[in-house]
C-alpha cells in the first residue's frame, strides 16, 4: 500500500488553516548572574591567622575550605624544610583548637605543590 497520499492529505490541510496574528509578548524577563559564591570559612580562618603576626605567618600562601576540612598550603617544601613546616602546620592546629571556626572539623597543612605534610582533627 503507498502512504503518501494518506499523509499528503494533513499536510495540505494544515497549510490551508488560516494563519494566526503572531502575538507581542507581554511578559518580561531579565537575567540576573548568580552572585559568586564566597568562602567565608576559608577567609574567617585566613583573617584568624593573618591576626596573630607570628614569625611564620608570611609561609602562609592559601587557605582554603570544603567539606569539613581546612586546607592551608605552604610556601615551603615538604622534604628540605620538613621540620619548619610540622612546626607551622602544628602551630596553625594549635591555633585552630584553641579558636576553632564553625565547621572546621579537620586541618591539612600542604606545601606550596600539594604535597601532604599534616593533619589533625581539631
């Protein structure tokens, strides 16, 4: 059986309808961008540490913040300046304790590349 006439038939008919007046829109809609979205824990915790001007605070070169845990990234290696970053990473612990910020349940001190050089629960 050959189908195009059947379907032939709609189509004519629809071009024959008469066609409607396009209508001018009489909503407006204006587009906001979403507000960037700010850290607040990790710059609570970065004006916290900015405040104690220790000898060590200028190592300090980003803090960060997600999901519990406070990362703080040093500007220090971790395999030629070991012990000077687990005396700052203990020192920025320490200080975390004793005022500790909503939400930090956890601090990871890093060096400049990522490398791990500490953590504790705080």
């Amino acid at each position: 059986m050959n189908w195009y006439p059947l379907l032939a038939v709609p189509l004519i008919l629809a071009g024959c309808a008469p066609a409607e007046a396009p209508t001018a829109a009489t909503t407006s809609w204006t587009y906001t961008p979403p507000a960037p979205t700010v850290d607040t824990t990790a710059q609570q915790a970065r004006q916290q540490l900015d405040d104690l001007q220790a000898s060590w605070l200028p190592y300090i070169s980003d803090v960060t913040y997600s999901a519990g845990v406070l990362r703080v990234a040093l500007q220090v290696d971790a395999t030629t300046q070991r012990d000077q970053a687990l005396d700052i990473g203990q020192a920025i612990i320490t200080n975390m304790r004793v005022q500790p910020i909503k939400g930090v349940q956890w601090v990871e001190i890093t060096d400049g590349a990522g490398t791990h050089i500490t953590q504790a629960d705080v």
